[in-house]
C-alpha cells in the first residue's frame, strides 16, 4: 500500500454502485477503530485496524471521523463578475424574476463572463475551486451558461476542461445555453432555441466539451415544450439531459424531467405530489439546494416526502453569483437537517452517493470502498453528529484525493 490510514475513530461512508433511495438513504455502514489502504489512487483496503497492515506512508487519524470526499453536483463555477448589489435590490422587495427582467440577474453575469477572457476565468475559478476543496468537495459537476451565445459558452466549457487537467477537484462539465433567453433574443425565442440547437450544441459535441445539458425550466426562462426541444436534440448529440425544474413556480418542469429520461432534476421547491411521482417512477435523483432556498427567503422542496416517496436525494450547493454564492457544501448538509428533516446519514448519502448518482460516477466515486477511487475526508470530529451540528465553522482536517493527501488550514 501506498498510503495507511489508521485509528480512525469512526469510518461513515454510504455503499454501492447506484443512487440510495428511500430507507436505503439513511442506510450508511460505521466502523470502529477503522483503517484504510490506499494504492494507486485507489481504495485497497477498508475495514477494521489491523496491527499486521502495513502501508508507506501512514496517517494517524487521531480518533477522528473520516467520510468519502463530498460531491457538489449542482454548480455553476465560471462566470465573470459578482452580483453583490443585488442584495440591496432583494431588500427592498424585488423578486429573482423582476431583477432579471430589467437585465439583472443571469442577464448581468453574462455580460461579465462575455467580457472576460479565457484566462481570466480560469485564473479565477481555479482559485474558488481551492476553497471548496478546503471545505471538503473532491468532485463538484460545473455549468456553463452564463455566455448564451456559441463563442462565449464555448469558451465556458473550455476552461471548465482545462480546470479538470490542472486541478485537484474531479470536475463534470454541463453545457446549460438554455439558462436564459439573451437580450439580443427577447424579440425572437424561437432563433434563440435555434441557435442551441443547430450550433452550439453540434459545437459542444464536436470538442468533447460536455458530459450532460441542463436547461432552465421556468417561469421567464423556457417552457416544458421548449425545454423538451432542448433536451430532446442533446441526446442526439450523446449528452445526457438534466433540468432546473420547479424552482419559482410549479410549471410542469418535473413531469418534464422524468419524461425526458433527465439523470437529474434539480431545485423543486415548488414540485408537488405527481411530479414527486414521476421523479420515483424514473428513478430520477433529486438534486435539492437548500443554499439557494436560505439566500432568497424562499419555500424549501419536500426533501422528506421525496425521500419516503422513493425518490433518491441529493444535496448541492448550487454556486452561483446570484442565488448562493457559497462554497461550502457542509452549509447546506446542516441546512438539509433544520429544513429538509434529513438524518446525519441521510444527508451524508446525499453529499456523497447520491451527488455521484447524480452526475454519473458513483461507480468510481461517493462512498469508500474497495476497489473506488480514493477521496476521503478526514474530519476535525468524533463523530457523524458533530459535523451536522457545529455549522459556520470548516471542519475539515484533511482531504485525500486519489489518493493524494491535501492538508487543510483549519481556519479557511
């Protein structure tokens, strides 16, 4: 082995290959005293500490509580800009969609991020990536669609790529053109759909620039029967579909999503009964945003009766400039107790399995096991409790991935 983990206090971690659903989620296998062996990048070893292991580097855990690397499957990392005057505008009373209609909101961002170069964009979203590896995300999912147009999209994705050859965080790239309608388009949607479509869709296939599309389905932003296209001629370019559905208003997105064979869909704040339904019947994960429900003031989804539904759920932090500019998954894990009702080991599955799930990988990563990829956190607690309990404060000690030891400041 090339790296031995030992006195882990106690090893939590979520088990299999698929998305844990139901009272599976809760479901997480605890061992005592437990050790880890780690070859390769790869988990070699996992169970009880053994005085015969023998490793060639070896890592005192102290007693500590040490958890797979969290997964961020909802986020929207490259972008130009901030929106912190925003805030005075939502005290005052002004909603999400009126700041978008009078070109706020997404619309600002996107003449940011078309002003901004590549290089730029990258310089900064390598920096936020070391912030939310010090928080403990080993793999995050990251959209485009702050450029909506086929050079500035594009050029999104690319760095998005080259993050993935440079740094630490395993990234899952998602091209989301269908996230607004661009102002040079208000007059004329259906060109707008058409440009997706017919270019920058065959271009995003053409560079291998993404795995999944996305598209916002909602009030402002576009309908079922729109979204429908989309997603529709995505999967003819080889992408899988995935959807911001429900969040403002419960126009049919999540019915759309199950529809469509979406691997995800994500928000539903305002999903009710049938299309919690539908979410089950398709085995769709639910990517909840707890974070961006908490920064506008907002209802919070049915996390629990989605959980006892059937309906397998995951936790994100939706990172954005607008609606959750934070980095720090551990946030919403406590926030997916105090609103969503979710266990510890509830919510420890949907940071870690189930985000895997939900963007394709928990055959590799989400959980610790043999023969996984070796991401891991080893945190600055006893227990599973504790790191549900003392939110505000970043507990992590350590972060490994594959097999790559990151020492943390406990102060970041």
């Amino acid at each position: 082995m090339d790296l031995l983990l030992r006195n882990i206090g106690l090893l939590a971690t979520p088990t299999g290959n698929t998305a844990r659903k139901g009272d599976s989620q809760g479901q997480v296998t605890l061992i005592e005293n437990a050790a880890v062996g780690i070859e390769n990048g790869t988990f070699v070893y996992v169970g009880s500490s053994d005085e015969s292991l023998k490793g060639g580097k070896v890592i005192d855990c102290e007693c500590r509580l040490v958890t797979p690397g969290l997964v961020d499957a909802h986020t929207h990392l490259v972008f130009g800009g901030w929106r912190q005057k925003e805030t005075a505008r939502k005290l005052a009373g002004e909603s999400y969609l009126d700041i978008l209609k009078s070109g706020g909101g997404i619309l600002d961002t996107v003449r940011h991020t078309r002003a901004a170069t590549e290089a730029e964009l990258y310089e900064k979203s390598a920096a936020l990536l070391d912030i939310m590896l010090a928080h403990g995300t080993t793999t995050a999912e990251c959209k485009s669609g702050y450029g909506l147009n086929v050079e500035d999209e594009l050029k999104q994705l690319r760095v998005i790529k080259k993050l993935n050859k440079t740094g630490k965080v395993e990234l899952a790239p998602t091209f989301m053109g269908a996230h607004a309608i661009p102002s040079e388009f208000t007059d004329n949607r259906d060109a707008y759909i058409d440009l997706i479509c017919d270019e920058t869709l065959p271009a995003v296939q053409s560079e291998g620039l993404a795995d999944f599309c996305d598209v916002f389905c909602e009030t402002a932003a576009f309908t079922p029967e729109e979204s429908r296209r989309v997603l529709g001629k995505a999967v003819e370019y080889g992408l899988i579909p995935k959807a911001h559905v429900d969040e403002i208003d419960p126009i049919g997105g999540a019915e759309m999503a199950a529809e469509m064979g979406c691997i995800s869909a994500e928000h539903l704040i305002r999903t009710g009964g049938a299309g919690i339904r539908a979410l089950e019947k398709r085995g769709v994960v639910a990517c909840l945003l707890p974070a961006t429900s908490f920064c506008l003031g907002k209802g919070y989804a049915r996390a629990r009766d989605m959980i006892e539904a059937g309906v397998a759920v995951a936790i994100c932090t939706d990172f954005n400039p607008g609606s959750s500019p934070n980095l720090n998954l551990q946030f919403p894990m406590y926030l997916a107790g105090l609103k969503y009702r979710l266990t510890p080991a509830e919510a420890l599955t949907a940071v870690t399995l189930n985000g895997a799930a939900a963007i394709g990988r928990c055959n590799r990563a989400g959980s610790i096991e043999v023969g996984k990829q070796a991401d891991l956190v080893i945190w600055d607690a006893p227990d599973l409790d504790y790191i549900f309990y003392r939110y505000g404060t970043n507990l992590v000690r350590r972060v490994i991935k594959k097999g790559e030891v990151i020492e943390i400041n406990k102060y970041v």
